[in-house]
C-alpha cells in the first residue's frame, strides 16, 4: 500500500462529479476572468470566516502584496515578520519598498515570539527604521498568538498582516482565521488545507477603505473606468476555474477540518513517546495543514527520515533553514538577542503525512514505523 503525504486524489474522488459540473457550468457561460464564481466564492468565503470582505486574487504572494500596498508600507518602514517560515512572507516586504525585520519564533507553537518582536522593534527603531506592521504567520496550521501580536501593535501604532495561508479556518479564542488583523492573507495552493488546481490566494478585511483599495490593486490599480487606471496596481486575478473548483472544496471543509483533528489525536495519542508532537492550546484549533514532530535527546533526524523512506514512509522538512539564514535575507535586521529557536527547530523538525483522507489503517503503519524507527516501544507511553 502506498502512503502518501497528501492525498488530493482522494478528496477529487469524492467530490469529481460536483466539480466536474461547476467546471462545465464555467465552460458554459464563458466568463474565464471574473466570471460569477469568483464572487460566489468571494462572498461564501467572508461568511465561512465571519469577515465583511473577501477578494480572490492570483495567489497566496499577491495576497501579501496587495496588503501591504493597500496598508501603504514604503521606504523606511520596518515590517516585522519570523524568520521561521516560507520565504514569502518576508519576500513582498522589500518589493513594497519597506524593510522586513526577523524575529524569532516559539518553541511551543512554532509561531512568532513576543519577546523576540519587542525587542526587534527597539533594535528598528534604533536603525532609523519606522515601525510599521508586523506580518504573523499561522504556521503549519496553528493560529499565532493574537491577543499579545495586538496589544503590542496597537502600543507602537502597528498594522498587522495575518498570514493565514497554512491556518485558514483555525480558530484563536473564538476568532476563526481570516477574521483577524487589520488584512488576512491566504493561499490556495494544491497543497493547502483549503486547496485548488492551481495557484490562488485571498485576502480579508472588515474595512471597507482597504477592500476597495486591494479590489483596484489586483485589477492593474483600476479606477471607475477601464482605461483610467488611478495607481499602479498588479495583475492578480483569481481565475473563474479556480473559484468554481473552491465552492466545491468550501463545501466540505469544516468535515475535513474535523478530520484533520482525529488523524492529528491519533498520532499524539500513540507517537507522544518516539517523537515530540505539536502543541494546540486548549482555545485554538489548527487546520493542521502539516503534522510536524521533532527529534529529542540525543534522535538523528536523518536517520529517522531515511528509515522511515525505507518503510514507504514519506516525510518532509519545513523548513531546514530560517529566513536569516538564506542568501536573500541575510542583510536585513534581526532580534538583536539573534534567533535560537528558529535556527534549532530548522535542525529539529519533520513532518508526517496529513491530510482527511488518511485512514486508520495508514496511521497506524506509519505511527509503527515511526515507533520502530525512533527506538521507543509501544509500550513506553505507561512508563
């Protein structure tokens, strides 16, 4: 039996013949670009998250992008982001013109330090920079911690930029994600929990100032009329296909974001042992877009990941290096105390397949695997 690490063709097969109708209904009417899926999606998506506004754009990137023009980030703005992440997040930083700061990450929640913001808001300051935004990022699923994210932006007069593309429809302290920050990001990435054919991406916003200004930003900086452009935009379009695709995606996503939660309780409850497992405050939920442990006293990840392959097992590294330890970020400012817990849990963590589909009989091959390989007994966890 093959495993595999996601498994979309499961998902098509449970919904091909629903998709297949919304992809001929497309093909029927002939609206390719901007056709009356998008908004169908649109207005679907901000009532699913319990936001006033949600604009589909090209892909997760954009989306970044075009909050941070409609937030009006420019040269000389620090922009605050962790180093523990997919380059994206810092990478439409400097295409704004703004500077992105890295800031360290918890051990717990793999998600942005507080402490590690404070001080790297300080360290800004003193460089000339001017505090301006921070962008946190609900890694692997879990939403960031909010409550503290807010109360410091709203002390040093800060936007905030949720990136939710792996955390769209975790919930913090009965906010779902997407609901939160002053614009929330996300993609829609094969990949992703809430995921298309394609690329795609999204963002959210309660403001109607904002929404109209990232509606002109995706379409070429449009104004009233087609061939009066009124600011320098992008061409960031969700395609019609897409979004067709997503209602029916959409439709089924809170099931399988309840699924997502037992395949995750099954592999904390048998792995607890081998491997140390994510932690989920008991007022969050995670989408789980990835289930990723890390390696404890003294484990060799390589080993563990080479003898799982050897299982059939696959597993994946996200990520093996920090942001500040990539060529293109290197030179901009950091946490002046540096950024230990990125650079550990570069070396550390591994993700095991997850997805709604993974059924019992999978999980328990893959938790034996991971018990036979990582050296601890079924039996440890009475110890």
């Amino acid at each position: 039996m093959t495993i595999q690490f996601i498994d979309l063709a499961a998902q098509q097969r449970r919904i091909k013949a629903r998709i297949d109708a919304r992809i001929q209904a497309v093909l029927a009417h002939g609206g390719y670009i901007m056709g009356p899926e998008v908004k169908e999606f649109e207005t679907a998506l901000a009532a699913f998250c319990g936001t006033r506004f949600a604009l589909g754009c090209a892909n997760g990137t954009d989306a970044l992008q075009l909050a941070l023009m409609a937030l009006t980030a420019r040269p000389g703005d620090a922009v605050f982001c962790p180093s523990f992440t997919f380059a994206a997040t810092a990478e439409v930083v400097p295409m704004v013109g703004a500077t992105p700061v890295l800031v360290d990450v918890r051990e717990d929640s793999f998600n942005l330090d507080i402490e590690s913001l404070k001080r790297a808001i300080v360290h800004a300051r003193a460089q000339g920079l001017r505090p301006a935004g921070v962008i946190p990022v609900d890694l692997f699923g879990l939403p960031a911690d909010y409550d503290a994210i807010e109360a410091v932006a709203r002390e040093e007069g800060m936007w905030i930029i949720a990136d939710s593309a792996q955390g769209f429809g975790g919930t913090y302290r009965g906010r779902r994600a997407g609901a939160i920050g002053d614009i929330a990001t996300t993609s829609f990435f094969p990949a992703k929990p809430l995921g298309c054919y394609g690329d795609g991406g999204a963002v959210f916003t309660a403001d109607e100032e904002l929404r109209a200004l990232m509606e002109s930003y995706r379409v070429h900086g449009k104004g009233s009329h087609k061939y009066d452009n009124e600011r320098i935009g992008l061409n960031s379009r969700l395609d019609t296909l897409q979004a067709a695709i997503l209602l029916e995606k959409l439709a089924i996503y809170e099931d399988e974001l309840e699924a997502r939660q037992r395949v995750a309780a099954h592999y904390r409850e048998r792995i607890g042992n081998a491997l140390r497992t994510p932690e989920v405050p008991d007022d969050c939920r995670s989408t789980w877009a990835q289930y990723t442990v890390r390696v404890q006293g003294g484990q060799n990840r390589e080993a563990i990941m080479a003898g799982l392959k050897e299982r059939g097992i696959p597993t994946a590294v996200y990520y093996p290096r920090p942001l500040h330890r990539q060529t293109a970020y290197a030179g901009f400012p950091t946490d002046p105390a540096g950024l230990a817990i990125s650079e550990r849990l570069s070396t550390e963590v591994f993700s095991l397949p997850m997805h709604p589909y993974l059924d019992a009989e999978a999980q328990d091959r893959i938790i034996d695997a991971v018990i036979d390989v990582a050296g601890v007994r079924q039996d440890a966890r009475a110890a």
